[in-house]
C-alpha cells in the first residue's frame, strides 16, 4: 500500500544529473507537483531528447505519463528505464502495476527452462555489467592456469586446472550475455501498443485477414518489417502484422 501510495504521489529526485539539465528537471518536477502533467511530460521529453537519457528521467515520465491515463506511453518509458537500468526497482514496481492495467491477459505459451533461465538472467544486468564481470572472472582463470602450469604440488596443479577450465566457460558465458544485451539495445526487437484498439492482420496489408486484435499497453517483439508494418509475435507465439505507427519500439 505505501509503495501504491508512492506511486500515486510522489516523484523520484535525480541527485546524479549534469549541472546544465538540473534547472530543467527541477522545472519538470514542479510542474508534476502542479499537476500540469501535459507540461511536465512536455519537459521530460525535451530533457531526453536534448540533455541525453537517463533512467530516472524515463521513469518520472512514465509516471506523468500514466498520470495522464496514457497507460502504452508510462509502460514503454517504465521499459526502456529498465533497458538501462535492468535493477531498477520502482521502475519494475511500478511497470507491474501498470501492466495490471492493460486489457489483454496473454498466456505464456511453454518456453524450455534453459531458454527461459537465459533470457531472464541476461536482462538483470546491462551489457556493460557483463562485460566487466566477464573480465574480472577472466582474470582469475589466468592466475588459476598459472598455478597449474607453475604450480609445484601435483593437488594445487590439479585444482587450479579445474577451476581455470570452469572459470573460463563462465567468463564466455557472460561475454555472450554481454553481447546479447548489446543486440538488444540496439536492434530495439521489442514494442508497445500504443492505441487503444489495434487489429493484427495476416499480412501486411489493410485489406489482410483480420487474426485478433491488441489492446494498448500490450507488449510485442518484432520479428520483421516490410514497408509500413511490422511482423509481431506474442509471449503465446501468436504472430502476425501491424502497422508500425500503432506501436513504438522500447
């Protein structure tokens, strides 16, 4: 109740933010305790596209934003807080809690435990994260494989060589998930509902089938494009098209 309570009142203070943008964020801030929320969004938006992003921006947007009861515009800034920040935890807090709100309830369609353990534990961390964690255990595999090939005691030499060898597969191992994670800030493969009605066709194409349709706030992943629509697919593997002004990438 009180992180509801939070949620509803209250914004965060960015301590951390260059001197410049500082006037303007406190500017946004009181416009929101104001209640001119369509100013303070207004504000927000200018910092992010003139001043640079930073999660605690995105996250005081989507609370404006929601505020507003544009709940497809608080979920995508609540994700893309977390695209930069994965441990960020009134942003999860508060995307949960949007999420109550959208009108679609999507199964999860049975994904392979392994599968699902890789993609859940790649997004606790940002790629830069990995990377360095991938370093810093490198480093022991090294003193670890000096050990073996210096090593005088035939036990230390057996041991270092193990723990090189496991050491080295899970300094690989976040190297990759460090990669991963770079795909995916890049390639942007995910996207919001924006509208409040959106009808998915079997092909690109208006004139198309009609397949099912989507509610705003809804969250996709993008398989492909062709001219003005994308390819989507659902956590339940329903796949099929949208035009790309109806959703926004994360």
């Amino acid at each position: 109740m009180l992180r509801k309570l939070i949620f509803l009142t209250s914004m965060l203070s960015l301590t951390l933010f260059v001197s410049a943008g500082l006037t303007n964020f406190d500017e946004a801030n009181k416009l929101y305790s104001e209640k001119k929320y369509e100013d303070a969004a207004e504000k927000y938006e200018s910092i992010l596209k003139d001043e640079g992003v930073a999660p605690e921006i995105y996250y005081n947007l989507g609370n404006t934003y929601f505020k507003m009861n544009e709940l497809g515009k608080a979920i995508l800034n609540y994700e893309r807080a977390l695209r930069i920040a994965p441990a960020y935890e009134d942003a999860k807090f508060n995307l949960e809690f949007a999420n109550q709100k959208v009108t679609d309830r999507i199964e999860t369609s049975e994904v392979f435990f392994l599968k699902k353990w890789v993609r859940i534990t790649m997004k606790a961390l940002t790629t830069n994260n990995w990377f360095y964690l991938s370093a810093f255990i490198f480093i022991f595999a090294l003193i670890s494989a000096l050990l073996f090939v210096f090593g005088r005691n035939k036990s230390v030499r057996k041991i270092s060589f193990y723990i090189s060898f496991v050491l080295i597969i899970v300094s690989v191992t976040f190297g990759v998930f460090s990669g991963m994670r770079k795909n995916q800030m890049i390639e942007h493969q995910e996207a919001i509902v924006m509208d409040g009605v959106v009808i998915i066709k079997g092909s690109p194409d208006k004139s198309g089938t009609d397949l099912f349709q989507l509610h705003e706030g809804t969250k996709v992943s993008i398989l492909s494009t062709l001219g003005d629509w994308f390819e989507i697919k659902l956590i339940n593997g329903s796949v099929g098209w949208v035009e790309m002004k109806k959703i926004e990438k994360i």
